[in-house]
C-alpha cells in the first residue's frame, strides 16, 4: 500500500526547542513551526508531531482536536505528495477552532500551508 505514510514523532523537550526555535507559520485554525532536520537525520522520514494543549479543554477534547489534526495532516500530505518538504521537521499546534470546524476545510487550509512552505 503506497498510500500508507508513516510519521516519525519529535521526541524529547530538546528536539521540540530546535522546532520552536524554527520558522513559524499561523493559520486560524493551528501553527505550523519548522526547521532544517540535522544531519544525522534519516532524509526520508517525516519527523512531525500535533499538539493540543491544555488550556484547549479537557483530555477529550485535547484528544480529538490532535486526532483530527494527524488525519488532516496525512490527507493533505497525500494530496501535495511531491510538493510536501521531507527535509523539515514540524510541530503543529491545534487552536480551539479546529475542534468545530469542518474537516475537509482542515485538509484544505493544510494544504496550503504546506505547498508554501
């Protein structure tokens, strides 16, 4: 199954302070920060993780809101294929927004995101 794509998440505070310490991209749905992976980084991975934080609302919802934003994110990755950038790593920050709004228009703003990058 080609379709199938395989996420490597950011591990560890150090690895999301070198994201955070990256570029850093708004949308009114979430925040897409990115850096140049290091060296020693496997190429042809995508190192990238979603993340709700707390003040969002309770477990469930944070839950929700991150799932919803994995499942986007891995439609739109799909959808730009060869536009998306491996050699970044990315960290995504749902806002509150995303827990409502519809999914396709998730994937969308996404994409957009994305292929600018």
């Amino acid at each position: 199954m080609q379709n199938r794509i395989s996420f490597v998440s950011l591990s560890g505070s150090k690895e999301f302070k070198y994201v955070l310490s990256g570029e850093k991209m708004n949308s009114d749905l979430f925040t897409i920060f990115y850096k140049l992976k290091d060296t020693s980084d496997n190429k042809n991975s995508i190192q990238l993780s979603c993340v709700a934080a707390k003040k969002l609302g309770n477990a469930v919802a944070r839950n929700r809101m991150r799932r919803r934003l994995k499942m986007a994110v891995r439609k739109a990755i799909l959808k730009i294929k060869n536009k998306f950038k491996k050699k970044f790593k990315y960290a995504i920050f749902a806002k509150s927004k995303i827990y409502d709004e519809d999914y396709q228009i998730i994937v969308d703003k996404l994409m957009i995101k994305l292929k600018s990058i």
